[in-house]
C-alpha cells in the first residue's frame, strides 16, 4: 500500500480562493495529506499570486481536522531557524499534530536575488543549511535550555516555551535526491526523506544509500519514513489524458518520474514505487483550478492503492 499526497506550487499562482478550495477538497475526498512549496516567485518568471507558506499552514491547521501537511520544503535562507522552530511547533499545536516540518538550503537563484536574501554556493548552502537543522532539533527536542556555535547560528542557553504538545515538535523531512550532501542530513537529522522527481530504480539506489548511512548513525531503516514528490498527469478517460498531455510524450515524461495516465496506468506506476519502498507519493497538482480532476483522482485511484 502506499498513500497519496498533493503537492502545490504555491509560487505559479496560489491565492486564498484556490488555496482554501483545494485544501477542502483534498480532506473531503481522501487524500492522506496536502503539502506546497516555499517560494516568493517562480524561477523564469512572469511573477504570479504566491501565498506566504507559514500564514497559509496556520489557516490549514486550524480549518482541517484530518489531513497531514507541511513545506516541500522551506529554505533556511528565508528565516532564522530559531523562527522556523518557533512557527513550526506553534502550528502544529494547533493541527493537532499533523504538520511535516519540511527544511531545505534554497535554489532558486531569481527570487533570492529579487528579494535581497543571501544564496550562498552550494557547499555554503549546506552548511548552513547543517547548522540550521541543529538550532532547530535542539530546540524542539529538549525540554533544557540549550547552548549551540556553528558557523552560521548560535544559541546561548535557548528554550521553545510552551514545549511542543508532540514530543520532540513535529517531524523533520528533507528533502532531495543528492547523495553528497542531502542524504548524510537526512540520516543524521531527519524523520522523513522526500525524493523528488526520480524513477523507481533511482529511488531504491538512494533508498539503498540511505540504510548505510542510518546505520552509520547508529539508525535503524524505520526510524526514516520515505516519501516521493513527482509530476502527475491524470485523465478520467483517454480522451481527457490527451487533452492535458497537450501534445506531450507520455513515455518521456514516465522517463522523467512524472505519473501519467488514465487511473489503471497510474495504479500501476504508483505499485512500482511502492515496491522500491516509497511509502508516500506527493503528486504535484499543477493546475490550481482543477478541482474536478482532483475529484476524479480520488474516486478512480484511492479505492485501488
């Protein structure tokens, strides 16, 4: 079995009105859990509505009762980790506990340089992004205050008061394919690893990869929940397929990690995945306005995974 997520874009278009639509409809219809991207613009432009992230996940928290959700994934070069901690442990209070508190370095080049943030090359990236995941796993998990100097962050004798009502706050998931610098963090830091946009065969490579470096931690495989993020072209029939594929290669796209197909086609790559460990998928639902596709994804595909 394997559980299905949506993804969003926050940055090609999201406002509150499709926002709060599709966040009703994915409880209502099934899903396991809703998660979006953290980003001001979209890398090539034109700038379109790009709800903040941690404004909407405090909306979602208190007006949903059942679903999972989180970032996919918030960059450290936004906010001070200790904020990221703070916000985290407050919104998933109020879920219930039901938020993924999803951390990443940042890349996208155009918005950092728009906005005025601070990118950093990439081994740069990563060890800020290492020192972040320190402020913010010491912050959650001890009921002490604690004392951190790193090369980005410190804290002197810092606590989260009130403690998280989730022992330990909300699980950490990172996010990404990179076996140099992102899969080490995950298995020192993170509850959760989130692949993006990869095949079957790649994700069990990784998958692989990941084990020896939990046991190098001292981690068994379990302690890590495995989730992939990937495109999702769907059709109610193969008339409507080819309507969204607008002329595009469905074997290419498969080639690319992307789900394609009508609901048997779908049912069956989402069993490859899930026979390589993939125990989430998050499909990326591109067309914000699409509520009636959304509908047909969950009628047509749930009942059968």
């Amino acid at each position: 079995m394997i559980e299905i997520a949506i993804m969003l874009e926050g940055q090609n278009g999201l406002n509150w009105g499709n926002f709060q639509r599709i966040a009703r409809a994915v409880e209502d219809l099934g899903f396991v859990g809703l998660y979006r991207s953290d980003h001001y613009t979209n890398a090539s432009g034109p700038d379109l509505d790009s709800l903040e992230l941690w404004v909407s996940l405090t909306w979602l928290a208190s007006h949903t009762r059942r679903i999972e959700f989180g970032p996919l994934v918030s960059p450290v070069s936004f906010r001070h980790p200790s904020m990221t901690a703070r916000m985290a442990a407050a919104v998933d209070d109020l879920s219930g506990g039901r938020l993924h508190l999803g951390v990443g370095a940042g890349w996208q080049v155009r918005e950092h340089h728009k906005f005025g943030w601070d990118l950093l090359d990439v081994p740069e990236r990563f060890h800020r992004l290492a020192d972040a995941l320190e402020v913010i796993t010491r912050l959650l998990r001890s009921d002490q205050p604690v004392s951190f100097a790193g090369r980005y962050y410190y804290l002197d004798e810092a606590i989260l008061l009130p403690r998280p009502q989730r022992a330990g706050g909300p699980p950490i998931l990172i996010g990404g394919n990179g076996p140099k610098y992102t899969l080490p963090l995950v298995a020192r830091y993170a509850d959760m690893w989130n692949a993006v946009y990869i095949r079957p065969e790649r994700f069990a490579r990784l998958n692989e990869r990941l084990n020896v470096l939990l046991a190098q931690q001292g981690r068994p495989p379990q302690s890590v929940h495995r989730s992939l993020m990937t495109g999702c072209v769907f059709g109610k029939d193969e008339a409507s397929l080819q309507r969204r594929l607008a002329g595009r290669d469905a074997a290419k796209l498969r080639e690319r990690g992307v789900i394609v197909g009508t609901a048997g086609a779908v049912v069956d790559q989402l069993g490859e995945l899930a026979a390589v460990g993939v125990q989430r998928v998050m499909l990326q639902w591109l067309d914000l306005d699409d509520i009636e596709g959304l509908e047909a994804l969950a009628v047509q595909v749930l009942p059968q995974v």
